[in-house]
C-alpha cells in the first residue's frame, strides 16, 4: 500500500470538483462576500471580518449610498477586493459566505426611487440565493425591525407578523423585506440553502453619511452646525438604537452559529425622538434650539426589540449605551464636518 492508501501503481484521478468549488481543495481561508459593503454597517462589518487573518473579504457595492472612504484601509490589501457592481445583476464569484446587506436604508434614499429599492430587496436577493445554492455558501441576510410595520404589540419579538402597509410609501423597503425573508426560507426549505437572517433595528455609528437622513445623523450634523433640531411630530414616536460595533458582532454570532433566525438585533433601551434631540442637545451642543415639523406618512410610532432569543441562542447583547456611543458619533461627524472642537 503507498502512503496515501493507493495501491501502488493505480493512480486514482482527483475528484471533479465544479469549477466554482474548485479552489475550496487548496484554501483553508474562508471567503466572505458583503454586498453593501461600502455602506454604513457594511463597512463596519468589513473592518471586523478581515481582523480574521484567515479570512479573505470580497465587498460589492453599486455607491448608491455607499463609499469607498469607508473602505480606504482596505484598498490593496491581498485579502481583499473590491467590486463595483449592482445586485439586481447576477454575480458569480466563488464564496464560502455571504452577507447580503445590499439596499438602501434611510428612509429619504429608499424613498427616492422606490422601483429600484423593491427591485434590490427583491431581485438582488434572489440573486445572491442564487449564488449561495451554486457554490454552497451559507447566505445571511440583513433584514429590518421595518418587518413589524407600524407594531401592535410591544417590545417586538421575532413571532410578531407584523403591522405593514402593502401600498404605502415605505412598502418598497418594508414589504421589500419581507418578500426577501420568503425568499431566504423558500430556498432553505427547497434547495437546503443555509440560511441566517437578522432583522437589525435602528442603527447609529461613525460613518454615518452626513446627509442621510436618519434620525441621529440629522440631530448630530445639526448640533455641530449650530442649527435648530428637527423633531419630527409629534415626538413621541419610539426608536431603539443599537451602536454599530454590537451590530456587527451580533451579525457574525448569527452567521457562525446554527439558528436560521429570523433573530432581532438592536438595543432595547427605548427613547422618544424629543428625549433623543434633548440627550443630543446635552451631549453635543447645549445652544441649539429644538423644533417641531412635519413627520412623513406611515412613521411606526413605537418600535423597540425584544432581544430574549439573540441573548438566548447567540449569548449576544449590546453594550454599548446611547449616551456613550452618541459622542463617538459625534467626533466622527465633528472630524469630517471640519467644526472646531470648542471646549
Ligand atoms: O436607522 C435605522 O436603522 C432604520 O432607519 C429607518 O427607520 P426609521 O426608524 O424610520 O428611521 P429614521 O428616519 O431615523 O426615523 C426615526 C424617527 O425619527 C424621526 N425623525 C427623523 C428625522 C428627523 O430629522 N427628525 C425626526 O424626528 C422620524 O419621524 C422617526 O419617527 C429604516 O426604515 C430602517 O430600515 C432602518 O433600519
């Protein structure tokens, strides 16, 4: 017998792997794609994932909303690419791992061209489903608390269905999502794909776009602008928000371990919009005024998560409090609006 467990003189041909698995036989790295990855949490996730020296990170992004700023460490690095490219488009790259966090995200952008918002969530979903049955990745998918609609039940928890407006202005992104979370369990039940899905509530960090829209961009820019904060009304309307650092390791537990979700993230500390003007007010610039305007149509009026099956299933719970993580923000927002540190 040789070595290997041949007989000696009958060389058995290696197996025939596809083409696209075919470097699977000589890498022990994994290789992760992160659509969006040039956004705001993408971004983020991006830094985490290559801390890993075994992993190689593949991001595709259309910068619709995203940036390659948030990616300038990255640019040259060998395990790492990067790839301008639409996920309404078929993409064949060979990957162990996919985060699909591709879509538009603030209201004001997904808003502005809705054809397109339903066409990424729906399509460019199907697509990347696709592409994990072809070369047997697993396939996370970055849902939304925005499945819940305007809630009837409070805190949230993953068995709630859901309080949507199928023709409303935000349905593009909501019901956008919902129809990918089908998508994700039709092709687990009928391919056997393996499937993570997360639905991430209210989310703030560095890197926010400026412009963006969201509630706690606009507060911050606004404080360090000096400008009034617009509290839309009636400012009781609930958010949750969750740092992007404990994001992003809820992201990954999710993707490592065994439970298909969906699986809420976010932090369940719940304030009002015009508690979070005055903390942001507090925190950032104490001479700003706070000023009430016009809110936009179907804005849920409370939404905060119940996180008991990420604690349970992930051993996952943010840490990081508002009141901490609003001033890191606002460093980073000072640092790239060029405002003058005052104290
Ligand atoms: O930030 C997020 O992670 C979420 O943002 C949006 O959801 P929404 O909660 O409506 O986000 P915002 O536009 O930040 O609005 C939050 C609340 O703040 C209010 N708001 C917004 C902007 C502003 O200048 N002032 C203000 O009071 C809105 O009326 C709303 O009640 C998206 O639809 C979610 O999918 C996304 O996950």
């Amino acid at each position: 017998m040789a070595a290997n467990g041949e007989h000696q003189g009958v060389v058995k041909p290696p197996p025939t792997p596809s083409p696209l698995r075919f470097s699977k036989f000589f890498q022990s790295n994994m290789r992760i794609l992160v659509t969006g990855g040039a956004g705001f949490i993408g971004s983020h996730l991006v830094d985490k994932l290559m801390e890993n020296e075994k992993n190689e990170v593949i991001v595709v992004d259309n910068f619709f909303t995203g940036s390659k700023d948030n990616l300038r460490k990255w640019i040259g690095h060998p395990r790492f690419e990067l790839i301008r490219h639409d996920v309404t488009e078929p993409l064949l790259v060979e990957v162990d791992q996919i985060y699909h966090l591709a879509c538009p995200a603030s209201p004001i952008f997904y808003k502005y061209n809705p054809v397109k918002t339903i066409k990424t969530n729906v399509m460019g979903t199907l697509n990347m489903l696709g592409l994990a049955k072809r070369v047997g990745a697993r396939i996370l998918l970055t849902s939304t608390s925005e499945v819940y609609g305007d809630p009837l039940e409070h805190p949230q928890k993953e068995e709630y269905w859901g309080n949507v407006n199928p023709i409303g202005v935000r349905s593009c992104y909501d019901e956008g999502k919902r129809v990918a979370e089908t998508l994700m369990f039709d092709y687990h039940r009928q391919h056997g794909i393996e499937i993570r899905i997360a639905r991430i509530f209210n989310t703030y960090g560095p890197r926010m776009n400026i412009d963006d829209g969201r509630v706690v961009s606009n507060f911050i820019a606004q404080a360090l602008r000096g400008e009034a904060l617009t509290v839309q009304a009636p400012g009781t309307q609930t958010r949750s928000f969750c740092y992007v650092s404990d994001m992003v390791n809820g992201l990954i537990r999710l993707m490592e371990g065994d439970n298909t979700g969906p699986i809420n993230l976010g932090n369940p500390g719940e304030f009002t919009m015009t508690e979070l003007a005055e903390t942001v007010k507090g925190l950032i610039n104490p001479s700003v005024t706070i000023k009430m305007v016009e809110n936009t149509p179907d804005d849920p009026r409370q939404r905060k998560p119940d996180i008991t099956k990420a604690n349970e299933v992930l051993g996952w719970e943010p840490k990081i409090k508002l009141r901490d993580g609003l001033p890191l923000m606002g460093e980073d927002f000072r640092l790239r609006l060029g405002v003058p540190k005052t104290a």
